[in-house]
C-alpha cells in the first residue's frame, strides 16, 4: 500500500460516519439509499462519504441491474492493520525491555547499597540513640 493511499484510508476513516459506513458494509452490501436511511442526511451527503471511502479504496460499487451497490474491501482493512500492527508489536518490544530495566533496578534497590551488609549497626545507629551528659532530652 502506498503511503498516500495509507494516509487518504487514515483520514477516510477519520470521520465517525465513515466508520460507521464500513461497519454497515462489513456486515452486507448496500446502496446508497440503503445506507441513507440509517442516517439523517440526504443520499447526496451519503453519496459524498462513500466517494472518500472509494477514493482511499475502501468501498467499490458494482452495478446489479438497477442496483449499483456498495462494497467493502477488505483487503485495504488488512494493510492498515498490518502497518498498525507492525508499530505495535515495536512499541510492546520497548515496554518489554523497560520492564527489564525497571525489574533490574528494583532488584539492587531490594540488596541495599554493594557492600554493606543489612544485619551490621552504623554509626549512625548508635549514636542516634544516645544523649550527651548534661543535655536535656
């Protein structure tokens, strides 16, 4: 798929009427005033949505006698998800290994500071505790 043929289907697809248009045509064909009277807009306005639909190749219309329905093609659907698909399955690999990262950081905060040993007082802790003579409390 082209990348303006990607980027028309993109903005086709924009739209919640177009959308909601493809989703009529996933389920079976239909003509134009078929598809008309699920809105409230005129064939005209319907008529202008599905030629965005075919020009980013998404809808085809065919001829049936007097008919000239309405089709989805599918195949324009599989090659957005696939370049939807091949950016997520990037993504997921970063947060796969910013998972590591962050697990590995929270392993050596779990083993206290290299070097000290958790069971052994410091200075600190036992000097803290003690008041000098003389000093009131």
């Amino acid at each position: 798929m082209a990348v303006d043929q990607l980027s028309r289907a993109f903005v086709a697809l924009a739209d919640p009427t177009r959308r909601d248009i493809v989703a009529r045509l996933s389920v079976r064909d239909a003509t134009v005033g078929e598809l008309a009277e699920s809105y409230a807009m005129s064939m005209q306005a319907v008529s202008k949505h599905l030629k965005v639909l075919e020009e980013a190749g998404l809808v085809s219309r065919s001829r049936d006698a007097q008919r000239r329905p309405c089709h989805l093609e599918p195949q324009v659907l599989d090659e957005l998800t696939s370049w939807i698909e091949r950016y997520r399955r990037q993504a997921e690999e970063r947060f796969r290994r910013l998972d590591t990262v962050l697990a590995a950081m929270a392993d050596e905060a779990d083993d206290g500071p290299a070097g000290e040993d958790p069971g052994r007082a410091t200075a600190t802790d036992t000097d803290a505790g003690a008041g000098h003579e003389g000093e009131k409390p």
